[in-house]
C-alpha cells in the first residue's frame, strides 16, 4: 500500500475504509484546518522581497509567536540599558571618575558615584526608568552628559510606547476573538421544505453578539478544461442563508445554515453513493464585527467529502426552561440521526417537480380511430 499524505486527521478517513493490496491511493491535504488555520507555505521567493516585511515591521511584530516578543521586550529593554551603560562607563573613565584612577579630594566628578560598571550599569538602568533613588546623579561639570541623558529618556520613552502597543494589539487580535464561534463538526444533506440542501451550524459562544454577520462558502476543487489545462484550487461561491436571509445574522444562538442544492450548485450531480469519492474542500466563512471592541473578524472552517453526512439530519439543541429562559443544549451541537430522504438525490428532487398534472381516469379506454373522412377540395 502506498500512501501519500501530510495530514494525518484526514487520511484517518482513507484508512478507516480499508484498502486493497497494491492499491495506491492519495489522500487529499486541506487547505483550511478545521480551526481556520491555512494550509500553504511560499517557496522561491525572490531575496528582496524580505525586506517587504521589514519595511512593514510593525504587523511583523505583531504577528509573531509570543516567545518571540517577550524575548524582544526584554532585549529592547535590557539592551539599551547596556548601550548606555558602557556610554557612562566611558564618561566616568575620561573623566578618572573610577576606582583606582587616584583623583585627588578636589577632583569634580561628572557622575556621583559612578566609579566601576556595575554602578555605570545601575545608573543607566534608574535613569531610563525613572527609579530616582537619589544615590547617583549628574554634577553638571560635563556637558556631554546632559546630552546623553537626555537621548536615553527619548529613546526609552520610545521603546515603552512601542512595546506597549504591540501588546496591546497582540491581545486585542480579533482571531482570538474567533476562537469563540464554533462551526459543527460535520455537515449533512437532507430535505428542508421539500427542497434538498446542504446543512451545516455555526454558533456565538459569546452572549455578545457580532455585528452584521456574514456567511458564504467556497467550494475548492481541481478542475480540467477542455483544453486539457488544469486548474489547481479552482473556487466556485457557495451562498448560505437561514430562514430570514442571509445578510445581517441575528446571531444570539446557534444558526443553522442552508445551500440549497439546485441546478446551479456544484454539488447537484452528486448522489449519496458518489459523494465520498468527490475531490473537493467546502470552506466557509462567518464575518463580522465584534459589538464589544469594535473589532472585524473572520472565522473559518473546512469540510472535506468524508465529512458531509447523506441522509442525516441535525438533533434540536434550543429547548425553553420552566423559568422562561431559552437553553441551549451544546452536547448535540454536531450529533445527526438518519432522515427519510435514503438515496435521493438531487436529481429526483428537482424531478419531482416536473411530474405531470391531474388524475388518469381508468374507465377511459384508448381505441384506435381510422380517418374515414372524405378530403375536401376547396
């Protein structure tokens, strides 16, 4: 058996099925995760374009692991207390401020008790972060001094506003607020007001709501034109809607989603039997704007074919309490129960509404009449 795979929760799948000796079979890698992280990495990218991310270091920054900019916050800071140490260091020595330089009782010195690099270290440290303890200061015999101190309280000024706002904008990311929407973990086919659709759920584990939400879907495929060529994650849109629309969700409990699969859908030639062997990636997507911060966010999710259920249909979850509450009942968020719909398919649905109209009398017999009328000529 040779297998080809990368993602390991999807050809779980594959190999649940069972597979036949010498059979080769390639397991399909997803593009969007079932959290909404995507699956892609660049490669060949010219060397100067690296400098684009410098250029943009800010979103870099931010963007980054957290191990990454708590080691940066404390070299940020660590760092310029020793540049400006050895700054100070170097003053007090010209200056034959330090220990052992043998100056005399008159001798002025341009920092108090500055006299090795443990204390230039000190004072570099109590001046950038304003300690004042009052031990060590400037005497105001040399000029350069001033300079320095006031450049250090700039630049230390600037390294606090920096870090403070990457963050801030770091916690404040609205993907975290995304972990908080959640969609079922499979989807399922089966009929809603006589029409056949594909039905998944989505739910705001939030009290607070996000403002005009939006849902649409894209089917991701490979296609081959008639030209031979082949299109590698072609996207076809797919529209969801609930029963009062699709624009501007009431989202204060868990939604049930519809695509209603007619002429136009991608999945109408499918069948429950043909299903499981189709190629494709249903990703969806939730937008909106959290009423809390203000903050647009984006929640993603992917179904892949072995995870859209044929013939099933979702379990109720929203009941209402003795008190007057509505409760909502999250252990059957994503649990489905067989439905009568068995081996339709879309084909037969939208047959079904073609079928003929009025009622066949049997007492009406069919006889063959023969054209004995004479032909006249006019």
């Amino acid at each position: 058996i040779v297998m080809h795979c990368r993602n390991i929760p999807t050809c779980l799948s594959c190999l649940s099925e069972g597979c036949v000796h010498h059979e080769r079979r390639i397991c399909r890698t997803r593009l969007v995760t079932k959290d909404g992280r995507c699956n892609i990495e660049f490669g060949n990218i010219k060397y100067h374009n690296h400098f684009a991310f410098l250029v943009d270091f800010f979103t870099t920054i931010v963007e980054i692991r957290w191990h990454f900019v708590l080691l940066l916050f404390i070299a940020s800071f660590t760092g310029s207390w020793f540049i400006f140490s050895l700054l100070w260091y170097w003053i007090a020595k010209s200056n034959g401020d330090l220990i052992g330089q043998n100056f005399t009782a008159s001798h002025a010195h341009c920092i108090v008790n500055v006299n090795d690099f443990t204390t230039a270290f000190l004072y570099s440290l109590e001046t950038q972060t304003t300690i004042g303890y009052g031990g060590r200061a400037l005497t105001g015999h040399c000029p350069g001094t001033v300079a320095i101190i006031v450049v250090q309280s700039l630049i230390g000024v600037f390294i606090n506003c920096f870090m403070c706002g990457v963050i801030l904008a770091k916690i404040s990311l609205p993907m975290k607020r995304a972990k908080t929407v959640t969609f079922s973990d499979t989807a399922v086919i089966c009929l809603n007001k006589g029409r056949l659709c594909l039905v998944i759920r989505v739910a705001n584990l939030r009290k607070t709501l996000l403002i005009g939400s939006q849902i649409y879907g894209k089917l991701l495929s490979t296609t081959v034109m008639p030209d031979s060529k082949t299109i590698i994650l072609d996207q076809v849109g797919i529209d969801f809607a609930v029963d009062a629309g699709k624009d501007n969700l009431f989202f204060v409990c868990p939604l049930t989603l519809y695509h209603v699969i007619d002429r136009a859908s991608p999945f109408y030639n499918m069948t429950a039997d043909t299903l499981q062997q189709q190629n494709f990636e249903l990703v969806v997507f939730l937008d909106g704007t959290a009423e809390s911060t203000s903050s647009a966010c984006q929640v993603r999710t992917s179904f892949i074919p072995q995870e859209v259920q044929w013939g099933y249909s979702f379990l109720p979850i929203i009941s209402r309490t003795k008190m007057g509450k509505y409760r909502v009942d999250f252990s059957n968020f994503s649990r489905t129960v067989p439905s009568d719909l068995g081996q339709c398919n879309s084909n037969n649905n939208q047959n079904n509404h073609h079928k003929k109209l009025g009622i066949d009398n049997p007492g009406f017999e069919v006889i063959d009449i023969q054209d004995t009328m004479d032909v006249t000529k006019l």
